[in-house]
C-alpha cells in the first residue's frame, strides 16, 4: 500500500488526467496541466478507469476489483494496485484523500 495509507484510505483520480482506451485493452493518461503522457498495461488501464468511474476507492476496493476481472491472486492484486497507486500519485494523476469511508 503507499505510504501513508490504511486499507480505509480513499483515493481518487485527479480532474486534470484525460484517459483514451486503446483497442488491445490498454489506454493513455494525458496530464492536461503538465502535457505529458502515461502508457498503461491492460492491468493498470482497468484500474485506472474504475478509479474513475467509482469516483472514491480503497486500494482493498480496487484489489477485489482487479481479481473479478483478472485471473490473478489477491496477494498479486494488492502488489500491483499497490505499485499503481504509487505512480498515478507520485505523477499527480490521483490523490490520497483524508476521509476513510467508515467516516
């Protein structure tokens, strides 16, 4: 889990992060403030656009999203929401909230 985070720990995506879904499954991140761009596997093109959709997200919520759509364990679904909460917040495409659901 990034650091700093609890598994009631709400993340969200940033406002500024453009996504486009490619044909194969994966899809781009465009930051409209920076310019740059994020090429994303079809694993993290999925999180990406339920971070999206669900608006606020536990990496616990994202796990369990990652293993109903991929055949993979939880203990590599959490790694890999893991590792990818770390970029799309060190890049400023996602934000770690103060509230936790339970509040």
């Amino acid at each position: 889990m990034p650091a700093g985070s609890s598994d009631e720990t709400i993340f969200t995506a940033v406002d500024q992060a453009v996504f486009a879904g490619l044909q194969d499954g994966e899809g781009v991140i465009v930051d409209t403030k920076s310019a740059f761009y994020f090429g994303l596997n079809k694993t993290a093109a999925f999180l990406w656009e339920t971070l999206q959709k669900v608006k606020a997200i536990t990496a616990a919520q994202l796990t369990d999203a990652l293993c109903g759509r991929f055949e993979v364990t939880r203990e590599r679904a959490a790694h890999d929401v893991e590792e990818f909460l770390a970029h799309v917040i060190e890049y400023g495409l996602a934000k770690r909230c103060e509230n936790s659901l339970n509040k």
